[in-house]
C-alpha cells in the first residue's frame, strides 16, 4: 500500500519536521510485508501514535491490522483516537464515528429511558450539561432517580442550553455560537464538536486555539490535553509549546498519554500511582466542637439535607450530636437481589433492608418501594423514619394507614405520587380530595386507593396547586363521580387530556361508562386497578 502517494497533498501542508517523522514511517512500512510481518507494522504504528499526531489513512491501517482487539484494547484504542483526532468511519464506525456521542445533529433526539440507567454524578454531569432537546425530560427524570442531589447551576442552566439547542440551525455555519456558550459545562459536549471540525482541518491553527479557549473556560486542566496534541503535530511551533508551558505552570502538571514527554508533562501511568494515605481517628476527640451546640442545633434544624450531609463528612462528632443517617434516594424493590450503596441512596429489597437495621433515617429526595409482605412499609421501614421530604414517591402492593401514608407525603413537597394495589387501612373512607390536599405541588399523580363522593369534583376544584398535573391517573372511579365535573376539572387542572387516563369500577353503571368513554375516549379503561 502506497502511503507515500496517499499523503503527498497532506504532507506538503505538514511543517518540515512533522513531515520528516511521517515520511521515515512510511518507508519503514513500506519495506515491511504486508502479511508476514504484520506484527512489526503493528508495532511501528503504535510505537508512532504513541509520540505523535498520526494521519487518518495510518489510523486506518492500525484498525485494519488490530480487527480482532479485545474489548479492553478497543476501549484503550477509543481514548487514544480522540486525543488523535481521528474521527473517520471506513475503518471502524464503532471507534471513529460512534465514540462522538453527543457530536450536535440535526433533528430531534428521542427519550429513551432504557438509554439512562446510569443515574450517578458521572452520568448527569454528562447528559445534563449541553443542548439537546430532552433537557427538559431529562432533568425531571434524573431529579427523581440521581442517587446525589443534581447541583443547583445545572437545572438553572437548562433554560439557556435549550434555547441554545433551538438556536442550532446556526450552528452548521457558525460552531463557535454554541459551543463558546458559557452556560455549557460538559467537557465531552466540547470535544465532541469540535474533534469533527479540526480532523477536516487540521491545518487551522485558529480552530485548534479556539478549541483550547472553550476548553479552558469549562476544565482549564482538560485545556492541556489539547496543547499536548496541537505539540505533537505542529512539532515546529516554538510559541505554542512555550504558551503551553506557561499554562501547565498554572493548572498543570499535565498528565499525558504521550510518551515524548515535555520536562513539565508527566506520563498517565505514573500520574496515577499516588500514595494513599490514611488518617487515624481518636474516639477520645469525638464530642469536640468549636461551635457552641445551641448555634449546632440551629443550623442543623435550618438546613437542607445536602448540607447536613457536608457537616458529616467533615467531621464524625456531627453525626455524632445529629446520628440522622441522610438518605436521598431509597429504593426497596423485591427484584434487586443485591444490596447497594450508591453516593447518597441506598438500592435493596426489603427482606435484606430489615437485616440492616437503621434507625433515624432521613429521606430526602425519592422512595421507591415494592414489595411482596404488604405490611412492608408499616412494619419496617415507619419506624426506622426520623423524617421523610420525599418528592418523588412509587408504592406499589401495600397496606397502609392513613396516619402512615400522611408520615410520608406530610411535608407537601411531593410532586410526584404513584401509589398501585396500595389499600388504606382507615375507620372512615379517605376520600380523593383528602389525599390531594395533602399535595398542594403535585405534578404527577396515580391512586387506586382512594374512594369518591358526590362531592369530591366540587371539592377538587376548590383545591390550590401550584403546578398543572403533567399526568393525572386515577382508578376504581364510582357513579358518584359526574363525567362533566371531572372533564371541567381536568381542562382546568391538567397541561392535556390526553395525560389522563381513568379505571372505572366494574360497579359503575353501562350508562355512565359509556359517557365517560364518549367524552374521554381510549384514556378510560373499565378495572379497578391500572
């Protein structure tokens, strides 16, 4: 294969010493066979890549040699060709093409929620922190199910990164409008955008500059990253290397994958071997406080549940006065076989939840449970509750009090509310507008569980809410409910109709279940349960 005639256009635009390193490669490939000493091609352009910038036609001969790569190598190999910026699919879509995941496209994305299983700080600083068009699907999702409290500039800057996505149409002609946007905070959004634009033109120094300017606004330290590549291709570009040194001075040492190294680059492999050191705790220290306890217990009765998580990781004499074990996310599901702590939630199933025996426990953003012993909640989990703020609540197949259920939505926080095969346990009927009055910032609602009465619409009606239901779901629905009243309740309360969906009782008469299905029409189903 006749590299030489491949890149002759390529290396004449090449700085004399770029195209010197390039040019001795070729002839050493040249001189190789193909088939018989595929081994030393492979070493060759490894041992290349590893120095310098390599040319998307050699990047495509390493692929084609390497075709049978474990997954380790090929997930090394995907980080490498970024720093490379080798963005080319003949080879392999998988590592040229695929890897650029949120490369801004035309069109609309879909929300998949098959796609964002992944709900730690990682993964929504990921998917949270760019334009797209689900930011706003995205957020409420992650809002409920983030094992850690989503930072607050995040949701502010959703606003902004979805008008910027609607914006895009100028983005073709004008990258720099969005991806210079200060409200972006994610590093591979960046990357992503403008790896595509420099592998088409490579020679444009002032797109590599601007690359590195975006950059440093959002990760000053990812900035240096990109001078270590720019340095391995402009081999001959005094001042670039001297500015880089003087931002490695500031932000760095820079860790890189190179193995040229720069007197102030240091290689990854041993950037990483830190010394571990540990600390010793004296429980004789324990009760020592600098603060007097009457200034303790006013911020701890003040503050949020984030914050009082801070003061227990600073110091173990905070948890000691204030032993609340802070839960923002607890799930009890009978299919989790395996007991799990992720950041700030807990994830399990109920028989492994009562070996654990907490007490004093603090949820604070979401509980999610189900489970097969329907006196779950009210045996074990009740009286391990120091307090409950949940927003996000899914109850599934549980018998609960009123005096139970009101432990747990009390607060009126909750926005979300979806309660299946749940039956209340109480001495009168809890009637629908009873459990919405708890529930003055409700957004999505569902119940099985409740009862109604001639009164419940007019009732409704009379009741606050801060938001319109973005769905509205209620079952086991009585004669007592007049279908007029309920459709002017809906149009009043609901964003749409078609975010209804109704379960008559088998018990309700054929006249008035025929009226309902004229008026709402496939969103009403005739059983109990949903």
């Amino acid at each position: 294969m006749n590299f030489l005639n491949q890149l002759s256009n390529f290396l004449n635009q090449c700085c004399p010493s770029y195209r010197k390193v390039v040019i001795e490669l070729i002839e050493k490939l040249d001189a190789l066979d193909d088939v018989k000493e595929r081994n030393e091609r492979t070493m060759l352009l490894e041992d290349f890549s590893d120095n310098f910038i390599m040319p998307t036609s050699l990047w495509r001969e390493l692929i084609r040699i390497k075709s049978n790569m474990r997954f380790d190598e090929r997930d090394a190999l995907k980080v490498k060709v970024r720093q490379h910026f080798y963005f080319d699919g003949l080879a392999d879509p998988e590592i040229g093409i695929n890897i650029y995941s949120s490369l801004l496209k035309p069109g609309t994305e879909t929300f998949d929620h098959l796609r964002f299983k992944d709900f730690t700080k990682d993964a929504i600083n990921e998917n949270l922190t760019y334009p797209r068009s689900i930011l706003n699907t995205l957020s409420e999702y992650y809002s409920a199910y983030s094992y850690s409290p989503i930072p607050q500039e995040y949701l502010s800057n959703i606003v902004h990164l979805t008008k910027l996505y609607k914006d895009s149409k100028d983005f073709y002609s004008n990258k720099e409008k969005v991806i210079l946007s200060d409200f972006i905070k994610s590093t591979k959004f960046i990357s992503d955008n403008f790896i595509p634009k420099i592998s088409m033109n490579i020679f444009d120094k002032n797109l590599w500059k601007q690359y590195i300017a975006c950059m440093k606004k959002c990760d000053p330290v990812k900035s240096l990253e990109i001078y270590a590549s720019f340095c391995r291709f402009f081999l001959d570009d005094i001042g670039m290397q001297n500015e880089y040194k003087n931002e490695a001075k500031i932000y760095g040492p820079s860790n890189v994958i190179w193995k040229n190294c720069f007197e102030w680059e240091k290689p990854i492999s041993k950037a990483t071997n830190k010394k571990i050191t540990t600390l010793k705790w004296d429980p004789n220290h324990l009760r020592q406080n600098p603060l007097p306890n009457t200034l303790m217990y006013y911020i701890f009765s003040k503050c949020d549940p984030l914050m009082r998580h801070k003061f227990h990781s600073i110091c173990k004499s905070f948890f000691y006065q204030f032993p609340y074990q802070i839960c923002h996310q607890l799930e009890c599901d009978e299919q989790r076989k395996e007991r799990s702590f992720q950041e700030m939630s807990l994830v399990t199933n109920p028989k492994d939840f009562e070996t654990l025996n907490l007490s004093n426990l603090y949820i604070s953003n979401s509980l999610f449970v189900k489970a097969r012993g329907r006196n779950f909640i009210s045996k074990c989990l009740i009286p391990t509750i120091y307090r409950c703020n949940a927003k996000y609540i899914e109850i599934a197949q549980q018998i609960l009090t009123w005096r139970e259920l009101l432990r747990i939505i009390g607060h009126g926080n909750v926005e979300v509310l979806h309660l299946k095969n749940v039956r209340l346990n109480s001495d009168t009927p809890i009637y629908l507008e009873d459990l919405m009055a708890q529930l003055p910032n409700i957004i999505r609602f569902r119940a099985d569980c409740v009862h109604y009465n001639p009164q419940t619409i007019t009732n409704l009606l009379q009741l606050n809410f801060t938001h319109k239901f973005k769905s509205f779901n209620i079952y086991n629905i009585t004669d007592d409910i007049q279908v007029r009243q309920l459709l002017a309740f809906i149009e009043e309360k609901c964003v749409s109709i078609r975010k209804v969906r109704l379960g008559c009782s088998h018990q309700m008469s054929r006249e008035n279940y025929i009226s309902f299905c004229n008026i709402f029409g496939e969103n009403v189903i005739r059983s109990l349960y949903g």
